[in-house]
C-alpha cells in the first residue's frame, strides 16, 4: 500500500521581536502559532532594527523549548517548528567595516540562540555593497564570513540566505547576483529562503522560480509565501494577504508545490486571517 504524501508544513511570522514589548504575550509564538493552526512559527528574538545580542529570560526560553508548565510549553513544542529571522540590520556583505564587523558578530550570536531553543534554521537577508562598490567584493565577505565561522565550528544553526525586493548592489535580488553569491557560499552549506513578493517585485518568473534558485543553488529550503501589493518588477517590498494582491492566488500554491519544502506566511493580518489562509493553502496543497 502506498503512503499518504506528507502534510505540508505551513507556519506564520509572529512580532514582535520576543524581548520586545507583547514580544511574548498569549504564551508566545508556540501559543499564537497553535491558535492559527499553523505547524510552524518564525520570529525575531529582538528588535529587528537593533544591534543587542539576544537575551531570552529562562521562562522566555522555556516557553519556545518545551520545558514550560501547561499547554503554551511542551505540548506546543513538539510538534511546532520553529524559525527565527536574524535582525534587518545585519548586512555582512558591506564593505563598511563598521557595518560588516557588527554585522558577523551579530549574526553568530543570534545563530547561537536559535540553536539553543532548536530553531530549524535562521533567515539572513543577502544585504548590499555601496554604490560605488563591486558586488563580486559582498559575495566574497559572505565568503569570508562562513569562513571564519568554520573556524569554530560553524554556524549553530543552518543559514538560510533570503532573495530580496530592491537594491542595484543587493547581493541575492536577481537570478545572476544569486549565482555569484552562491559561488562564494555554496560550499559551506548555506540554505535559501525564497519570498515570492520580493521574487515578484524583482521581476522574476514565479512560474520557474523554484526551478530556476535550483538550477543555481541546489536546495530550497523554505518558501516566505507572500502576496504582493505592487505590479511585477516594481522593486518594492509591501506584503499582501494570500488572496489579495497583485500575483494570482493559484501562481503562488504552485511556487508552494514546487517548491515541497516548509512554508511561512509573512502577510498582514490578525490571527482569524491567517488561520484561514492556512486552511486555504493546506487544502490546495493536499
């Protein structure tokens, strides 16, 4: 008898950051994600525009490891992944020192966290150089950064590089700026995380998207399934809901299906609308 085919994993972006204000209101993001009947939750563990090294209180960390009393701490635990997203700020493709430094500092830090209440993995956008600076020197930061990183140990957790919406000098806006990327990090396993709004605003075919980061980078590790409010190719990063924004609800499902790996939704909304789009993408996708 052949089995059932696997039920796709579809988690939400909770916020804010979890050390901020209401960052752990209701029991947290297990308990927010499991109102919504979502199998996964994403969050930032701060405020996504500081430079702070995380610092989860033990009842914060015991509320997203399992090891809290009640129906918010192991119950939830199991069976919700997580995902957490590394600040904005980070860019370690800068060729200013005094970005770029912080930036790995950082960066190693929030992985460190993320290992330590069992993150699957962390989403990094691929960041920029300065106007005037030759993008092949970002890519070989990135480089730099794994690097050194190997030196002791590694990342804690995988990296997941996210495509982005804007940006002449962004490091993983377009398909060939992803492949020199991918030449320098390649190697060190880097994982990618692709958005379909900023695919979209960036001009690219969502059609052959999925094939297409595969045909350059060999994985796609998780779907940031995102609704645009703006036209194709418009260069700018404004969410919508699943179901109403400029790229057509049933393009999206099937950059889901192809892609047959976690998904989050990062679309506005309260916690009904995002249960219901969660029902609605499990449907289509079974």
């Amino acid at each position: 008898m052949t089995s059932p085919p696997a039920r796709a994993l579809i988690g939400v972006h909770v916020g804010p950051g979890l050390t901020q204000d209401g960052g752990m209101d209701g029991g947290g993001p297990l308990a927010r994600a499991a109102e919504m009947d979502a199998d996964g939750v994403q969050f930032f563990l701060g405020d996504p525009q500081g430079w702070k090294a995380p610092g989860l209180t033990p009842d914060q960390q015991a509320l997203l490891t399992g090891d809290a009393a009640g129906d918010a701490g192991g119950d939830a635990a199991g069976d919700i992944a997580l995902f957490v997203h590394a600040p904005y700020v980070l860019n370690v493709a800068s060729t200013n020192n005094r970005i770029r430094i912080p930036s790995r500092k950082l960066l190693g830090q929030h992985a460190k966290t993320s290992a330590e209440i069992g993150a699957r993995g962390m989403v990094v956008h691929g960041g920029h150089v300065l106007g005037d600076d030759d993008p092949a020197a970002g890519a070989d930061n990135w480089r730099k950064t794994f690097s050194r990183q190997a030196e002791t140990g590694g990342f804690a957790v995988p990296l997941l590089i996210e495509n982005t919406a804007g940006g002449g000098n962004a490091m993983a806006r377009d398909l060939d700026a992803i492949a020199r990327l991918w030449e320098a990090v390649g190697e060190f396993g880097a994982g990618f995380v692709l958005d379909t709004c900023h695919a979209w605003a960036a001009g690219w075919d969502l059609a052959t998207a999925v094939d297409d980061v595969r045909a350059i980078t060999g994985r796609v590790d998780l779907v940031h399934l995102n609704n645009s409010r703006d036209p194709h190719g418009s260069s700018r990063d404004r969410h919508a809901p699943l179901s109403e924004g400029q790229i057509p609800t049933g393009l999206l499902v099937e950059v889901a299906r192809a892609a047959g790996c976690p998904v989050v939704l990062e679309t506005p909304g309260d916690a009904p609308a995002h249960a219901e789009e969660i029902a609605l993408l499990r449907t289509a996708l079974a």
